[in-house]
C-alpha cells in the first residue's frame, strides 16, 4: 500500500492578536489523504478550513502537533513541500500589474518551463478557460471572477502533486464550472491528490472520495458520500411541484419545523426528520393544498447531513 500523500496529527492552529482573546482556528485535528483522491474539507465560515489549508501549504506555522506533505514536514521542511504543491486560495494570488498571458508565463518560469512548451501551455489554458479574449489584458483590469479564472488556471499549467483548491469555483459560471470540475477528475486519475475546500455541497458530492466535515477546528464528521449520507438516514428529501402555489403552504411547511427548505416559483423542496410511516401523510397533506404537477420524495443529501451536523 502506497504512503499517504498528506498525513496531519493533532494539529492546532492558534492566532494571537493583541487585545482580544486567542483565536483557537484549528484544534486538533488529523487526517490522512492517499494519493489519486480528491478529499473535500467542509464546514461553515469560521470551521477552520482555509487554516488547515494554509498550514499544509506553509503559509502558516501549525502552534502544534504535525503535518506532512509527501512526507515532508510542514514546519521543518517547507521548501520541499513548496516544491510539491500549487495551490488556489480564497484571495487573489496573480500577478496585477501582468497581463494575463504573462501571469501564466512567469508561473511556468518558477517551475522551470520556458520557450516553446511554455508558450504552448499558456495558450492551451488560454483557451481551455476562455480567457484567450483577455490574454493581453492587466489582471487588475478584469472582473472579479476573470482573475479568479486566472488564479485557477494557473494551477492546471504545471504537474505538481498535490493541488490545494479553496472555493475554487467562485465567480464561476456553470459551463466553465463543469469543465474545471472535469479537469480535476482527469488529474486525480492520472494519480494527483486534489484537497479542496467548497461552500457548495453539491460540488463536493460529486467531485469528492472522501469528506471531512469540521467546525470550530475539529472534526465533526468523516467518510465517502455514502457513508455520511447513512448519517441522515432518517432524513427525507421531498419535492413538490404545483401548477399554481398554494397560499399559505410557506407556513404549513414551517409548522412542520424542516432541517431547511425552499420555495422556487411553483416548486417546494423540503428536507424533513421524522419516521419513513409519517412523510407520506405530511406530503399528502401538502399536496392536497393543489394541482400537483411532480411529487419526488428521496433520501438525504449531503447539504441535509451538513445542515443537520451543524445543528447539533
């Protein structure tokens, strides 16, 4: 069996800033991530994510216990680690006095790809995130979202390892979502370990082999998508679609007290805790209320398992 691409060990990440109480951001904490996976830490704002990405990155010292990167301690051995990774954070890591081109060329240049197979990979990544129409434009003439598509196709231009990705899909839209999201499955085939944090569970349920869910620094939860889905199996998802809403179905539907619902135009999507026997006389109560055009009751979610966990 090959070593772990990423083994953690009751670490602790404690900011100290002057005039307010510690700030305990990751407290104690461990893990280990095999190489090829693509491993998905979740949780709230605040649980303590990006910390644990940016100690694995070496962009923060842990307080204690240890972290290692193919090996390689974090605190002791960080250039070597830097040697290993690429890595997308929440803010902006490109160059905003560069040209778009330019950014991905400098990129290639740290790790020592230049000429001809630099340029060829540029205009790939060029093309592959329509950026081709802003290649010669300043980083900080673009839009929020074209820098953060900057930002991610940088990581894409070279073979590190391990990539660290941070709400890699913020500002993106679906179809170039869906593409990035594709590229990462061909990397972790070929055998890269992809760590990655999301607000946006249904990425990380379709993208990822093994979750951790964390809050307030620790683990809350861990496993693939089946077994944390097994956490909420007494959860119940139900869809409701009306040709016209019911008045008052928003108030039938809160005395019920959900886990979370919505209402979109006619369609009502409900997640409900109670006994398989009792959602099929709430959901014929609720479709009693009018013309129902499509009724789906399903399983639990992972957005219904994470909602759930953080509640309790």
């Amino acid at each position: 069996m090959s070593a772990p691409a990423l083994q953690v060990a009751d670490l602790v990440k404690v900011y100290h800033r002057r005039g307010v109480p510690p700030v305990r951001a990751v407290d104690g904490l461990g893990f280990e991530v095999r190489p090829g996976q693509i491993f998905g830490l979740l949780g709230p704002n605040g649980a303590g994510k990006t910390t644990t990405l940016k100690v694995l990155n070496t962009r923060v010292p842990p307080t204690s216990g240890q972290a290692r990167v193919l090996g390689f301690d974090v605190a002791r051995q960080g250039l070597e680690v830097r040697r290993r990774i690429s890595v997308v954070l929440q803010e902006s890591s490109a160059e905003m006095f560069l040209s778009v081109r330019d950014n991905l060329l400098t990129y290639l240049r740290f790790f020592g790809v230049a000429g001809g197979e630099a340029r060829r990979r540029a205009d790939d990544l060029l093309a592959r995130f329509a950026l081709e129409p802003q290649a010669e434009r300043k980083v900080m003439d673009l839009s929020g979202g074209q820098r953060r598509r900057v930002q991610v196709a940088k990581v894409f231009l070279v073979e590190t390892p391990i990539l660290f990705m941070d709400e890699f899909s913020t500002g993106m839209d679906p179809i170039l979502k869906r593409a990035v999201m594709d590229m990462l499955r061909a990397e972790a085939a070929r055998g890269r370990t992809i760590v990655l944090t999301t607000q946006i569970l249904s990425e990380a349920e379709e993208l990822c082999d093994d979750i951790l869910i964390m809050n307030r620094g620790r683990e809350v939860a861990r496993g693939d998508v089946h077994a944390l889905k097994l956490l909420g199996d007494a959860v119940k998802d139900v869809s409701i679609t009306f040709d016209r809403l019911p008045e008052g179905i928003e108030d039938a539907i809160r005395a019920l007290q959900p886990l979370h619902f919505r209402i979109s135009q006619n369609t009502v999507e409900i997640a409900l805790r109670m006994p398989e026997a009792d959602i099929l006389d709430v959901v014929r109560g609720l479709a009693g209320r009018g013309k129902v055009l499509r009724l789906e009751v399903s399983g639990a979610s992972l957005e219904d398992v994470f909602v759930e966990l953080m509640g309790q």
